[in-house]
C-alpha cells in the first residue's frame, strides 16, 4: 500500500511542479541523496533538584524554612543536585566544515550538544550562536569534507506544491513525511519576523530543526512548529523560510547574535471598515496605535492614526509585513517611509534604532511584569472550568527572580504563602509586601500536580 502512495505521489509532484520533468526527483531519490546531511541532535541541561526529593533546595531565611518543614514533614531539602534533562531534535548541515542549522529551541539552555550523522558518527557540537526570534541556531562540528544540502529559493514556491521533511520524530531518525505547502506569509502569534510556510507535511517533536525540502532536493524550510491541540501533530505544520534564517546565519557566525532595526510603535490590521474610515482606497498598511515615548518613531514624527504604506522603498500590503521590514534593516540607517494621515500621503524619515533583547518587537505589545519578574494573566471562565478551579492566575512568562525559581511559562499560581491568589492584583498586592532578600511559597499548579516553589525577591 506504501509502495502505491508514494509512487502515486511522485507522479503528482513531476506533474505539479513548475520545473520541468528532469528537474524533479521523486522522495526515495530525494532521500538518497539528500538524506546523509540531516542529523539527530540530543542535548542535555542539568537542572536542580533538592536531594531529598523538592525540586529545590530549602531557601536560606528562616521563616521560609519553618514554611516548608511545616508542609513538607520529614522532607527537610537537601543539597542541590544536578539531574540531566535530555533533549532531542533535528538539523542539517550547510557547509562541508560542520556548519550545521537547527531551531533556537532546540539547543535552549543546553550544556552538550551532540550532533549523530547518518553513519552514526557522533560529534560533540559548539553553539555559534542562537536567534530566538526567528528560532535559528548555528552549530558547529569538528569535521571535514561532511555532505551539505542544497539551498533553495522559497519565494518561489507555490501553494500545493509538493514538499518532504526528513528528521527525528519522537526519536525515530531518519524519518521521511510528505505533504504539500498549504499557504505562504503565516504571521504566528509572538513570532513577527517569520513570514511561516503552512504545510500539511505530519511534523512531530523531535522534527524540529531539520529540513523542509522541494522536490528538487534543495532546502526550502526549516521545521519550526506545529499547530496542535494534543501536542501530537494534527495536520498543520510551519517552516521558516530558508531566506529567513540565512540571513541571521553570517550574523550568528560572525557575532554570536543578531543585530535589528527598531522602530518603536505598536501597529495593527487596517480592516475594511478603517480603511473606509481613514479615507483609503483599500485595507493595506499597517496601522499604528501606539508609538513609544522617545523612541525612533516618535523622533520621525511617527503619530498613533497613521497607516504606514511602505518603509525603505517595499510596500507595506499587511501589518506583519512592517517587523520583518524594520528587523531587517540596520540599526542607524535612515529610513523613508510613506504614511497615509488626514487623507493624504505623507513622506517621512526615521533613523532606527536598535533593538534591545528585552525590547518588544514592533507591532507588539509588550508584556507588564510584576516584582520577582512575572508576566500574569487572569484565567478565564473557560480556563477555571478546564482546570477545575476557583482561583489562580496564569503565568504568561517568567524571568528574572522567577525564572530562577523555576516558575515556567503556563503555570498557574495558587497561593502565596498559603493565601489563595483569585487575581493579578492581589498577586501583586501580595508580593509586593515582601522585603528584599526574603523569600515567599507560590503554590504553583502545573499539569496534572501541584507543587511549592520558593521564590526569592533579590530586589525592588
């Protein structure tokens, strides 16, 4: 029955493709010749763990030590252990010298990297640097005259052409899945400097980093995410467009980070009814709402109402369009602009700044973080009834005090020192009465449990 599909879907693919017949190689021929420059990347992080069985150690103030001997009898903590948390992905490599891509969040807080070949050589890997905006890594293996991939021009895709991943899902290296591309530009939430390629190709963990290819062997793509209700795949994956990621890569190799324009606004959609509003002739643009106090917009003249219509020469059609725009340019390069304000154009020239790692991306909103470094939400009526609660506030990040606590994105903050926390304000309310250098107990529900996390206020 395999046999049969997959003959049945080259047949397809030579048909469909906008090359000619010599040109295009079925997936068996893509896989043979390609195959050998995909890896299997396994990382390993050492986390803390309190030796006698708290996922922390006991914090050094007294009161918080009463706390937990209090609720926690005969389990004093310990000293802290390091426990490896073992990760696994995909990548491939791009030059003969072991230059290998990957995703950002594949190599994330890992303290070894090592890369297997399809031989099943193993090499330990070095970070050469990480984007997490666009979720790209560069590694880097010692080894010569390795297999590299073919690069591939994106922008010349097509919507239903055929497409194939190789990569190491749930662990099975090697693994071959097929589809089609299912749409082009995709704007995913929190992700503004990636115009995503929509494919039904079935991606699953460990997928992630390795290649999306055409059908004439050459990388396309790489296997980002998935849309998922059960965290398996259901028929809609994403790729960052190879373009995308080569243009951090000289970055990441050269510097170790990336270096982007900023602007300093927060712009929306222009619907039918703006622009109808605003006097255009269509929806197109993107429509500020906010600009920054000081901020490299706010030095052009840049005004909340105006529609931008293009930056630096290149038509701005949608509001996702504008952060890879700004992204890609250089910071202190000055920009001309085209906005749309009081029914006509206006020309306007901004000189960008750049954009700090802890700066929201333009577009966005940035997140409002409490004392201790937490980002929270309210859970909704829906929420508390999935979760079957009456109380607790949604953790939307973690940094800082937080995040060396290990309080993780998604938990659901219960209490405070054993005080039920119904809202964001009384979170607040309540951690804001803590003195520099003493600690509090969040109850913290996450997944099926519910466990006590110690977090230290460092400062104000």
């Amino acid at each position: 029955m395999m046999r049969t599909v997959l003959a049945t879907m080259a047949l397809v693919f030579v048909l469909a493709g906008p090359a000619s017949a010599r040109d295009v190689m079925d997936v068996a021929d893509l896989v043979e010749r390609q195959g050998p420059a995909v890896v299997n990347i396994s990382t390993t992080r050492l986390v803390k763990r309190g030796a006698e069985g708290l996922p922390f150690a006991l914090p050094d103030d007294e009161a918080m030590q009463e706390f937990f001997h209090r609720f926690f009898p005969g389990r004093p903590g310990g000293p802290m252990q390091d426990i490896p948390a073992r990760g696994a992905g995909s990548g491939f490599i791009v030059s003969s010298d072991g230059y290998i891509l990957t995703n950002a969040h594949v190599v994330k807080g890992a303290d070894e990297v090592v890369v297997k070949l399809i031989d099943k050589r193993k090499y330990t890997a070095k970070v050469v640097g990480a984007d997490p905006r666009t979720d790209v890594a560069v590694i880097k293996i010692t080894a010569a005259s390795l297999p590299a991939v073919k690069l591939g021009d994106p922008t010349k895709l097509r919507v239903g052409e055929a497409v194939a991943a190789i990569g190491s899902p749930f662990g099975f290296e090697n693994s071959v899945t097929a589809g089609i591309v299912s749409a082009k530009g995709r704007s995913l939430p929190s992700e503004s400097y990636v115009p995503y390629i929509q494919t039904d190709v079935p991606i699953n963990p460990g997928n992630s980093g390795g290649p999306l290819f055409n059908m004439r062997g050459e990388v396309v793509g790489i296997n980002s995410q998935i849309y998922s209700r059960s965290g398996g795949y259901q028929g809609v994956s994403f790729a960052i467009p190879i373009d995308v990621a080569m243009e951090v890569v000289d970055q990441l190799k050269t510097g170790g980070k990336v270096s982007r324009g900023w602007l300093g606004v927060v712009v929306q959609e222009v619907t039918a009814d703006l622009a109808d509003s605003f006097g255009l002739d269509r929806p197109r643009g993107a429509l500020v709402s906010q600009v920054q106090q000081d901020g490299p917009a706010h030095q052009a003249d840049l005004r909340a109402s105006d529609v931008i219509l293009s930056f630096n020469g290149k038509t701005v059609e949608n509001s996702g369009d504008l952060p890879r725009m700004v992204g890609l340019a250089k910071p202190g390069a000055q920009i001309p602009m085209d906005v749309w304000r009081k029914g006509r154009v206006q020309h306007l020239s901004v000189v960008l700044g750049e954009l700090p790692a802890d700066k929201p991306v333009d577009g966005q909103d940035s997140k409002t973080y409490s004392r201790g470094g937490l980002a929270l939400s309210e859970l909704s009526a829906e929420q508390r009834r999935a979760l079957e609660l009456d109380h607790g506030v949604l953790v939307e990040d973690a940094k800082g005090d937080a995040a060396r606590a290990g309080i993780r994105t998604g938990d659901v903050l219960l209490a405070v020192n054993n005080i039920k926390i119904a809202t964001v304000a009384a979170f607040r309310k309540a951690i804001a009465a803590v003195p520099a250098g003493k600690s509090v107990a969040i109850l913290v529900r996450r997944g099926d449990g519910s466990l006590y996390i110690p977090l230290k206020i460092t400062g104000e």
